[in-house]
C-alpha cells in the first residue's frame, strides 16, 4: 500500500532456519537458546548479565523492582518517550515525575531538569535514549551518585549506540532494550535486561518466572522435583523460538545499524536545504547513534497535518515520536507537569521512513518529497 512504509523488517533464511530448529529440537519454552541469547546480548553491550524477557515493558517493569522501587517512590521520568516508559513506574505503585528535555536541537532528558525535580521521596529515574542518540549520562550518572538514585535506562531505541565505546544501556544500574517489530532488531515481541550486579540479575530471574526457585528446563535436565515460590513474580519470560529469532537478529546489528547510519546522513544533507524544518542533533552524534527513527521539526508556521497528509498522498508514511505522555488522557490533571520544550516539540515533531532496507530512490522521494510539502504547508 505505501511506495514507502516508516518501518520495515527484513528477514533472511537464517531466521526461518533457526525457528524451525528450534521446533525440531522439541524444546520451545525458556531453555538453553534463551541462555545463549542472553549471553550473546550481554557481551555485545559489554554488561555483565542479560536477562531475557517478553517485551521492554516487563523489562521496565522488572527493572525498577528490582531496584527496590514501589508506593510512596517518585521516578523521574520525560514525557517525550513511549507511554511504557511511564506506565511501568505506575505498575510498581511509585509516582512518575516528569522532566523537560534539553533543547530544541536534543530531545532527551534534560539533566539540569532532573537536578531540580529531586525531592526527599525521590529514588531514581528512568532515561530514554531518543530516536538512539544518547541522554547526558555523564552529567546524570553523577547526580544520580551524588544522590544515591537508581539509574534506568530506556535503550528501546538504542542497542548498538555508545558514547566514546561504552554502549548505551551500561551506564545506568539497569538497561532496557525491546526486540518489537519496528525496532533496530527483533523478535516480534521480546525485551532484554542488562546489568553487572549479579544480585540483580538473580532477582529479575527470579521475578520473571513467578518467583519460583527452579525452572521447567532445569527439572527436564532433572534438576529438582520441586520448588518454593520467594517473591511476587510475574509470568515475562521470553521463549526460544523468539530468541532464536534473537540471535539471528542480533548476529545482523552491525550492519543494520551501519545501514541506518548511512541513510540518516544521507537524509539529512538532503534536508539541510530546507529552511521550513530542522533536524534534532549534532551530526558528529551520527556515528556513535544507532538511528533508530528519523525525526525533523517544522517550522511553527508549517501545518503538521496537512504535511502528513502531503506525505500520505504521495505514498509515503509518516508519524508522531511521540505524543508527550503527560498529555494523554489516562495522565493529564493527575501528575504535576510544566513541559514548555516537549509540548514545543510534542507539536511540531514528524517521523520520517527510516529501515536498513530503504533503497535509494525510497531515499530520494522520502526527502524530495518533504522538501515539497514543508514549502506547500506553510499556513
Ligand atoms: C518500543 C518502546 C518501548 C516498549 O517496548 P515493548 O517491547 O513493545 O514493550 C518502551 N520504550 C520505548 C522508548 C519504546 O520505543
């Protein structure tokens, strides 16, 4: 239906092979692929432990339990991200406290904001690494040390990106990435954990699983009869069929994100000619980035949704990363939020196909396209 669609998967035979292997083998639930997915996942980002789960949302959700987050805690969180990013502080029972982002030219997490909404009940945050370009983690890992807070990231958009070699999701006490269908690798659906406290990663184990002390698969190997259930745990686990999927895609991130690379550069000095939208972050940021989306802003006088409609109408895709949080229904008059930067952004903000498999007339038409409706929507 869309000559360019915003997002698309591709799969090779190697993933077809590796799920019908996995149903060869006879063993579908968390088992010894899982494990290997973990591993593989972890040395990749340079942690010590993975824990795989079903989505970044149980990931998220795991993720501030096990950092001892419930009632009466408050989470500093943006409002410029996916709703899950939120939800999961309200699944524990904790309060979400949103911070404004940095600036026009940098949508993440301010971290001057962070620092003024500190309270007594305060006891971490979550960050979100938007669109794969990274949030001042030098900056808030110190506040975060000078405070003792827990440090979260949201790296759904993020595997691959670093700043100077250390990889996002490792500079906080927990990384979260998803393996959703429109994200730089995936499963379909399925999250994974990272951290290097051992402690940790047994408890997410742990809570993954019911709370229960042994695994289906460890008492197949014959590993026990029996078990105790320690802790409320949740059913998140991820299964092998996915995480063979996982690491197929996994063993493909290099060049996808290389991929992505190569066309964000490429879009953006198309665009450049534009003076009806910018585009959000440096360009020396471009090669440390894992480009999960292309974001640009128009200009207050051009009209967002008869430039959508442009893009529509010539077979193209667009969208909205993201409708801010603290504006939704099911959030707005319930939490305090004075946003002027992300409601800014939040209005003016169009997503832009971007996939490893674009090709270069995609390209093209992509940017000759907007260029147009940007001076055709100008109200
Ligand atoms: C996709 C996404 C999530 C949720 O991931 P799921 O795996 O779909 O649960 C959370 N945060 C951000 C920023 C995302 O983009």
């Amino acid at each position: 239906m869309w000559k360019v669609p915003l997002f698309d998967a591709s799969f090779g035979p190697e993933e077809k092979e590796a799920v019908l292997e996995v149903l060869a083998s006879g063993w579908i639930s968390m088992g010894p692929t899982t494990e290997r997915f973990e591993s593989e996942f972890a040395r990749m980002v340079g942690a010590r432990h993975g824990v795989a789960v079903c989505s970044c949302t149980a990931a998220l959700h795991l993720a501030l339990l096990a950092a001892g987050i419930g009632p009466r805690c408050e989470i500093i969180v943006p409002s410029l991200t996916f709703v899950a990013t939120v939800n999961a502080v309200l699944y524990t029972g904790a309060t979400p406290v949103f911070a404004d982002i940095t600036g026009l030219d940098d949508w993440t997490i301010s971290s001057r904001e962070i620092q003024a909404k500190i309270t007594g009940r305060t006891k971490g945050m979550i960050v979100m690494h938007y669109g794969g370009y990274p949030c001042d983690m030098e900056g808030i890992r110190s506040i975060a040390k000078d405070h003792g807070l827990k440090l979260i990231e949201d790296a759904a958009h993020a595997p691959g990106a670093h700043i100077d070699g250390r990889m996002l999701g490792t500079w906080g006490d927990l990384g979260c990435f998803s393996f959703f269908s429109n994200k730089n690798i995936t499963t379909a659906e399925g999250g994974m954990i990272v951290t290097d406290d051992g402690d940790t990663s047994k408890r997410l184990r742990n809570l993954r699983s019911h709370g229960m002390t042994t695994l289906t698969w460890d008492r197949h190997k014959g590993h026990g009869f029996s078990y105790d259930v320690t802790d409320l745990g949740y059913n998140y686990r991820l299964d092998e069929i996915r995480a063979a999927l996982g690491l197929v895609q996994l063993s493909r991130l290099p060049q996808y994100n290389a991929k992505r690379r190569e066309i964000t550069r490429s879009m953006r000095e198309s665009l450049r000619r534009s003076d009806q939208l910018t585009i959000p972050f440096p360009d020396e940021l471009i090669g440390s980035a894992s480009c999960h989306i292309f974001p640009v802003l128009l200009e207050s006088g051009v009209d967002r949704s008869r430039f959508m409609a442009y893009m529509k109408e010539a077979g193209i895709q667009t969208s909205i990363h993201y409708p801010p949080v603290h504006r939704f229904s099911a959030y707005s008059g319930r939490f305090l939020a004075n946003l002027p930067l992300t409601d800014e952004v939040a209005s003016r903000e169009v997503t832009l196909p971007l996939f490893p498999g674009m090709t270069e007339e995609q390209i093209e038409l992509v940017c000759e396209t907007a260029l147009r409706a940007a001076e055709a929507c100008r109200s």
